[in-house]
C-alpha cells in the first residue's frame, strides 16, 4: 500500500502494479489484489490529501492575486505614469489564515 500512495497511481498503474504482485513468488493473491484495488478506488483521494498535509512544514499559499498600476498621483513629476505591481498572498498554516500584500515600485 504505501508503494500505491507514495506513487499516487492512478487506475491503469494500480493494475499492473497488482497484477506483477500476484505473479511475484511469496506476493500477494487475486483476491487480496482485488481488496487493494477497492480500498485504493474508495480512499485514494483521502490518502493522498492526508500524504500531502503530513509532508507540510510551514506556510502553504493559499490564493495569490496581483495587478500592475500606474501611478496617477506623486509628489514628484517624474514618478507619474510609472507602473506598480501589487501581489496580494493568502497563506496558511494550520487552520490559521493571514494576509500578506507587497507592492514593488
């Protein structure tokens, strides 16, 4: 099984990846192949996301968003017309959220 989640196979891999077991010499039955197969049809999804949120050491991006500007007013002349980018991250870390916004001139 973990060979199957680390791989994250989908049906067609699932297949032959059972089907080379049941032919292995001390490997595993059909009947236990179609076991796996079930059980890997019916969880996989919920493996993999729980595969996913173990590997996680610190913040995940969740949303990002950006546009670039032109600076319509400024103390200065020459700082008019220049372009601005705005990225605006969302992240979070363990059910936390917070906001993170920076503007490069």
């Amino acid at each position: 099984m973990q060979s199957i989640a680390s791989a994250d196979m989908d049906l067609n891999q699932l297949e032959a990846f059972l089907t080379a077991q049941t032919k292995k010499q001390g490997g595993i039955t059909s009947d236990q192949a179609a076991v796996i197969a079930k059980f890997w049809k019916n969880h996989r999804i919920k493996i993999h996301d729980s595969l996913i949120n173990q590997s996680r050491w610190d913040n995940v991006l969740k949303n990002m968003n950006w546009r670039v500007d032109l600076k319509s007013q400024s103390r200065h002349v020459d700082q008019i017309n220049t372009p601005v980018a705005i990225v605006e991250m969302e992240l979070g870390k363990n059910g936390q959220v917070s906001f993170l916004l920076l503007r490069h001139f």
